[in-house]
C-alpha cells in the first residue's frame, strides 16, 4: 500500500504496538519468511496473557523452522498447484467466491481514504496480508493523519471483523500448517483481543 503525506503525530504507545502487530501479521502473510524474518520471530517474548503465550509459541516454532520449509509451507498454504489449501480473501470467506462484492466496498473504503495499492503488488486487495497492512496504516496515519479510533472501528468492523477471525482459526487447523498454525493461533487471538477493543469504543 502507498501512502502520501505520511505523519506519525499523536499516536500512542500502545496503537505503536497495535500497528507493529498488525505490520508483523501482514509481513508474515504476504510472502514465505526469510532467515532474517524468522530470526526476528525467535526474538519474541511473551507474557502471560493469551496473546503473550501465543507469541511465545510462534517464537519456539520459528527457532526451528527452516526458510526453505516456510517458503514450502507458504506455498502448499496460499499458491498450491492451482490453489492453495486457503483463499485468504475477505470476498471469498464471506461470498464463496473471489473479487465479489467485499473486494469493491474494500476498493471505495481505499478510494476515501487514499489508500492505493502498490504497483508490484497484483493480488486483490481484499488479501488478509493487505488488510492487516492497511489497518496498520491507518492506526500510525500512514495514509495521511492518524485514522480515529471511531473509523479505525469504522474499517474493521466492515472489512476484517466479519471473517478475520475465522482465517486464522483455518490457518491453525490446516493440514499444510506448522509454522503457520502458530501465526494462526496468535492472529485469532489479535482479533479477539481487537473486536473486544472495539465493542467497548463508543461510536
């Protein structure tokens, strides 16, 4: 994603933190790790709190994952011959099918906001890596000023609340998934931990 005027005025430490996890989430989505990625993961720490233990085991399972099994990994998940085991899109998870309607309420809500997509990039913007970037960015006001927290709920609540969650649920579950069933496991928990945030924002 492509932002203009970018500012990182006003924004707490813990929407810092919020957007960090949420950059760290779409990274790890768009493209199998490389030693450098994984390295960094084997640095987590955690504490004792679901998130916190979730990272914990995402940081074991990174120590001995290899780059070369997560690029297999991500391919068996996302690419396949054909298709992957997953469709990691907001229209197929809530339509049954790609580039439907969620791909074009996403395209106007970017449109609004002046989020485009970045040149290189050719999937449909409604990918989950796209939209946990996009959440990011909106949270340190990559795309302008920082987004309040009424249209950073706005946003979620339409485009990731509605299917996020259950991705990552499936990202656990599959078959392909071994260092992937870990960032699924604490993906879910984000969201939960998230949606929770939201319910109690007023607005």
């Amino acid at each position: 994603m492509n932002a203009s005027n970018a500012q990182n005025l006003d924004v707490s430490a813990e929407d810092r933190l919020r957007a960090d996890f949420y950059n760290f989430l779409g990274l790890l989505l768009a493209a199998p790790p490389d030693q450098m990625l994984l390295s960094q993961v084997t640095g987590l720490t955690g504490d004792e709190t679901d998130l916190g233990q979730a990272i914990k085991a995402m940081s074991r399972v990174a120590k001995v994952t290899k780059p070369a099994a997560a690029e297999r990994e991500f391919n068996a998940l996302f690419i396949g011959l054909g298709r992957g085991e997953l469709l990691p899109y907001a229209s197929f998870y809530l339509t049954g099918f790609l580039n439907e309607k969620p791909l074009a309420q996403l395209r106007n809500d970017m449109a609004v906001r002046q989020i485009t997509r970045a040149q290189n990039v050719f999937e449909p913007e409604d990918n989950i890596a796209s939209l946990m970037e996009m959440m990011a960015g909106m949270i340190v006001g990559r795309f302008g000023s920082p987004a309040s927290l009424e249209d950073q709920k706005a946003f979620w609540n339409k485009h990731i609340g509605p299917w996020a969650a259950h991705f990552y649920s499936d990202l656990e579950a599959a078959e392909n998934s071994v260092f992937y069933a870990s960032v699924g496991t604490a993906g879910r928990v984000f969201m939960e931990i998230e949606r929770e945030a939201f319910r109690m924002t007023a607005g």
